[in-house]
C-alpha cells in the first residue's frame, strides 16, 4: 500500500487533487458577471453580493453549504480572467486550486495603450483553499501613457490566504502586480503615478515561486511612476524565487518610495522549517532623481539558511528631502547567510539615512563584495564572517561602519584586494555594543595552511606512535 502511495507520488498522481472541482470551459473564462461552470454545467458557481466565487455558496444568495463537491478547482490549461477592474475573488471551501504552469491562471491584466485616461486593474483574492499549484497570478497595469492618468488608476494587489485561515503549499509561477508604463528604464521620465499592487501570502507551508518544472520566477510589484506594493510572506517553510523587484520612482507631484518587504518562514513559532532562497537580484531601490518618501525596510526572519544570490538594491536616487533615507535588510537566520552580489543602499541627500545591513546567523555569513560607502552600517551577526569579494571603504581600526558580535572575526581574501590597508593586515573591530572586542583579519596564506596541514599531520601521526 505503502509502495503504492509512493509509486503515485512519484508519477505526480495525487489523490486529493482529482476530487477537486473542474472547470468547463473551452477558452479562457472572462468571469465579467459569468458564473465558473463546473464540469457537467450543472453546477455553476455565481458570485455573491460581494463578488465573491464562493465554492460553499455556490448559487451566490448567502447561505453558504450549497453542495459542490468536494471544495477547490482544478483550472488546468483554462484561465479566469476579467480586464474592466472587476476582482477575482475565490473561496474554495477548503479545497485546493491547480492549473497548469506557463499560463496566467489568474489575470485581471490590463494593457491600457497610450490612452492617459485612467484605468484600474482588479485584485485577486484566494481564501479558504487548501494548497495553490498554478501558473501565473497577474494582476499588472501596462500604459505607455506618459500623462497623469485619472482616477481609478490603481493596481490591483493579490492577497493569498489569510492570518486566521492559512493555505497550505504554494507553488505559483510568478506574481505580476506591477505598474508598467514608459519609465521602465532607471531614469525614464513620465507622469504616470501609478502605484503597483501588494502581493500577501499568509501559508502553513512552502512558498515556491516556480513553474512545475522548477524555473524560478519573479514577485514584481514596482512602479516606476509611484511607490512599488509592498511583499508580505508569512508561512512556516521553504520560500524560494528568482528575484524579487520592487523599485519605485516618483514625479513632480507625487512621493516614490519603495515600500520593502517581509518574510518570516516561522509563523507557528515552533522553529524554522525551510530555507529562504532568491537566486537573482533583490531590487528595493528608488530610482528618481525627484520627489521621494523614506523607502521602507526589508526583513527576512525564521528561516534556517538564507541565500541571496543577486545584487542587493535598497537605495534611495531622490536628493529632494532629508528623509529620502534608504531600506534596510535586516537577517536573522538559524544557520547560514550568503549574500553573493553587490549591495548597494547610499543615499542621494546629504542628511538623508543610508540603509543598514544587519545580519544575525547562528552560522556564517558569507558576503561578496561589500563596499562600505553605499550603506549606513554593515552589522555581521555571527562569530565568523568571510568577505570572499573586495572590501572598499574600509578606514581602518574600528571603522564605526564594520560591526560584528561580541568578539567576532570577520575575514578577508587579501588577494583580491587593492586597499593598502588590506594586504594581510589585522584590524579591531567595533561589536554591537560599540566596544573594540572583534577582528578583522586575512584568510591564512596558502603556505601558511599548508604549514598548518603538515603541523597537523606530523601531530596526528606523533598521537598515532604514541598511542600504539
Ligand atoms: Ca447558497
Ligand atoms: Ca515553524
């Protein structure tokens, strides 16, 4: 029996997914005022009132306990769709939505032209579901209008599970809750402002930002006309994804900032579970040279080891005011922490605060390059640090910008270094507290280790005679 429950694992046949509702459908439903007709059309589901596809409601007149049997939807390769702003909501009765990767599943996208009228795109909603196995969730706003567009102009966010009613397993191929529009590049200029949407997940489980054959995909909330949405991720589990981006501008006449995010892989508080993984870049900058707000931070908390393998950017372009102040990472992790690119979190305004990297890992940390100049304070949470890449800015003993833990040592690579400074020195270092406790010294040399090996091995072998 055992063998072949795993057997149907193995083949990806799960039983729990074949009871699931099945649309049917030929095309992609644009659901504008239709019902979701499920397979045999006999048991359609109508929104409610509120809008809401409500799989324990299904006729929409609010009594909930209609029979449809069992909870959850099986999409397949078909996709739910509106494009006039109206939301998707769904409540599936406890059950689980599936659909095929390498599709929008779920889209409320809008491409508005060039028209510098206005137009909103709706919000997706998933509550009351069990795991999500799907493609795409979209909810984007294209416009290549460089006008103020009227109102409603928002974008519409896309919110997954709920505190009190956690989805299990999420496994989605990206998340689009983007503003688009003709400043896409860094310092395009444009009037559209235009905000972009939030993306919420609240899981008991992973968060796999991927298709079904493992590509990482990206959460992309910027705007570059207005303020990026913020990312809020709260499961206990794995999260993984190929970048996150959410820069921000802002124009004359309005404030950009990006608004940061939020991870925390324990929320039943037992203890991490999983792992934190974005293979590229983290992008939480603000990239206008106008108006700004301070950007906000972002906080990767209750994971065992966390990895990021792109450039960090949480930095702040706006020279305008004096708290056009940058975003912070701030990190705790029960084992490791690797960042792999370049972290970048100046700011443009003299009085304005740069962000600050604040690392805690009851392992290592493990950096790049780190350049001292672009960040408030760069705080490396751990008894031992390695600096693999090259250490720029670093003014010498106790520069207040280069703290560790009590007593910590941080080491890097003098071979890769072109700083006087660094070509084998040894440096006091400035703990939390602000006390000359930790170090900065160079990786043992080569001949040093192999000194050290041979040592070693001349000890060992010196126990071995003795032993015997
Ligand atoms: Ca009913
Ligand atoms: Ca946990």
């Amino acid at each position: 029996m055992k063998r072949i429950l795993l057997l149907a694992l193995v083949l990806g046949i799960s039983p729990a997914i074949s009871q699931a509702a099945v649309l049917d459908a030929t095309t992609s439903l644009n659901l504008l005022a239709n019902p979701i007709p499920l397979a045999g059309g006999t048991q359609n589901v109508t929104a409610n009132g509120s809008g809401v596809y409500d799989f324990a409601d299904r006729n929409g007149d609010g009594t909930t306990g209609d029979a449809v049997a069992p909870g959850g939807l099986s999409l397949g390769g078909f996709a739910l769709t509106t494009d006039d702003s109206t939301a998707i909501k769904l409540s599936l009765n406890g059950g689980s939505i599936t659909g095929n990767s390498g599709i929008a599943g779920i889209s409320t996208y809008r491409n508005l032209g060039g028209s510098a009228v206005g137009g909103a795109t709706g919000a997706v909603t998933i509550t009351n579901a069990g795991n999500l196995a799907l493609g795409v969730i979209n909810t984007a706003r294209r416009s290549t209008s460089t006008s103020s567009p009227g109102a409603p102009n928002t974008v519409g966010s896309i919110t997954i599970g709920e505190v009190a009613s956690r989805v299990g397993d999420v496994r989605v191929d990206a998340l689009y809750a983007a503003n688009y529009n003709t400043a896409d590049s860094a310092n395009g200029y444009t009037y559209n402002k235009t905000s972009g949407g939030n993306v919420t997940i609240y899981g008991s489980g992973d968060v796999l930002v991927k298709d079904s054959v493992g590509t990482y995909g990206n959460i992309v909330t910027w705007s570059h006309g207005a303020q990026s949405g913020l990312i809020t991720v709260s499961h206990d589990g794995g999260f993984a994804a190929a970048g996150l981006l959410a820069t921000a501008g802002g124009v004359y006449g309005t404030t950009g900032k990006a608004k940061g995010a939020s991870f925390n892989g324990d929320a039943n508080l037992d203890g991490a579970d999983g792992d934190f993984y974005v293979a590229g870049d983290v992008l939480f900058a603000q990239v206008r040279l106008t108006y700004g707000d301070p950007n906000g931070n972002i906080t990767i908390t209750g994971y065992r080891n966390v990895t990021i393998g792109g450039k960090i950017e949480t930095y702040h372009a706006s020279s305008q005011y004096t708290d056009n102040n940058a975003g912070s990472l701030i990190v705790t992790a029960a084992g490791n922490i690797v960042l792999d690119g370049a972290i970048d979190m100046h700011v443009s305004n003299a009085s304005a605060v740069a962000g600050t990297l604040d690392l805690a890992a009851g392992g290592t940390i493990t950096l790049n390059d780190l350049n001292l100049a672009l960040l408030k304070q760069a705080k490396l949470g751990a008894a031992t640090s390695h600096i693999n890449g090259v250490l720029s800015g670093f003014a010498g003993d106790n520069d207040p910008r280069l703290r560790t833990y009590l007593g910590g040592t941080v080491i890097y690579d003098p071979s890769v270094q072109t700083d006087p400074l660094l070509q084998g020195q040894s440096y006091s270092l400035l703990d939390f507290g602000g006390n000359p406790t930790g170090f900065l010294v160079p990786i043992p040399e080569p001949a040093t280790l192999a000194l050290l090996a041979i040592g070693g091995m001349g000890l060992l072998s010196a126990r071995r005679r003795r032993r015997r």
